[in-house]
C-alpha cells in the first residue's frame, strides 16, 4: 500500500531579480541546502536552443508566458510529489500570484527572495564581467538588463530583498533565516 505524497517540508523558494545580481549563486546555494532541485531559467531557455526557429516567431508576451507556464510545471511536480523546489528566474507580481495559489493549493509556501544591486556601477560591471556558459543560451550584457528593468519592475509583495553589494556569505544567512519556520515575518 502506497501513501500518497503530502506537502514539502520546506517552502518553494522563488529567487528574481535582473541578471546580474546574484540570484543564480543564491539560488543554487539555497537548493543544496534544502536538499531540493534548482530549476533555472535560463538553463531551461537554452535546452530549446532545437526550437530556436520556433521560439523567434513568439511575440514578448507569448514567450514569456511560455518560460513561467515551463518552470510552473516544474514546480507543480514537485508539488505532487510532496517536494520542495527552487526557482531562479524573473516574474511579475501575477506569476508570483499564480505560482502561490498553486503552491497554497498543495499545501505548501511560496516564498519570494528578490535580489537586486544598489550600486549601478558594480551591477554593471558583474553583468559584463562574467561568463556564465550556459549551452544553448546567450550571454547577457548591459542593454539587455536595462531593457529588462522596463519589463520587470520590482516586487510589491511579501518577499525578502538581498542586495548584491553585500557578500553572498551574508546574504545566504539572510536567505536561511528567512526561509527558518520560525520566521515568519517575511524579512
């Protein structure tokens, strides 16, 4: 007799903000210390480098539905399976409205992380300085996250904000006490 799976013991963990700010190092910090797998973006954009054809027809709109609808599903099965999930990518106060019905529905949390970079010269100058080698997907630089910025604004809602001038140890900490059962603040 099998049991059918009950919700995560620990939270989905979104982690958004524009390229460039570190939400990729948190995020895969984060999955390893839950124990959970880390769906990216990005890494999933660039697995459909076949269809790129196909992808280059979709309007803005239709592609972006298409990258949340691709990492919602991801994180639905999870849900299913009574597992927790981290997500690393952009969204919008809708998807991350969708995604916490969705995850409320399993009985589990979402909770939001947003990471952004206060100083504009070293969130430039991470955005041009690295090479994240990501098969399939292109490398993103300085008009690419300005263009992004316009078409995801910052988040209103319960989230957790992590600067990037801070070090990634001291950020992490803030994840982990953020995502403690015990805090429940949301800060």
């Amino acid at each position: 007799m099998t049991s059918q799976p009950g919700p995560p013991d620990q939270p989905v963990v979104v982690f958004t903000g524009l390229p460039g700010t570190g939400k990729s190092t948190m995020a895969d910090r984060t999955a390893i210390q839950l124990g959970a797998p880390a769906f990216s973006g990005d890494w999933l954009m660039g697995s459909l480098k076949p269809a790129a054809a196909q992808l280059a027809q979709l309007d803005r709109d239709a592609y972006s539905r298409m990258y949340h609808s691709l990492l919602g599903g991801l994180m639905t099965r999870q849900l299913l399976l009574g597992q927790s999930a981290v997500l690393d990518c952009l969204v919008t106060e809708a998807v991350v409205d969708e995604w916490r019905s969705t995850a409320i529905a399993h009985g589990a949390e979402l909770r939001i992380v947003e990471c952004v970079c206060s100083d504009t010269a070293v969130h430039r100058s991470r955005v041009e300085g690295r090479v994240r080698g990501i098969p399939g997907w292109h490398e993103i630089d300085w008009p690419h996250v300005e263009r992004m910025r316009g078409e995801f604004p910052a988040l209103t809602g319960e989230r957790l904000t992590l600067d990037a001038v801070a070090t990634v140890d001291r950020n992490f900490r803030r994840v982990c006490a953020y995502l403690d059962p015990g805090n429940r603040s949301g800060r």
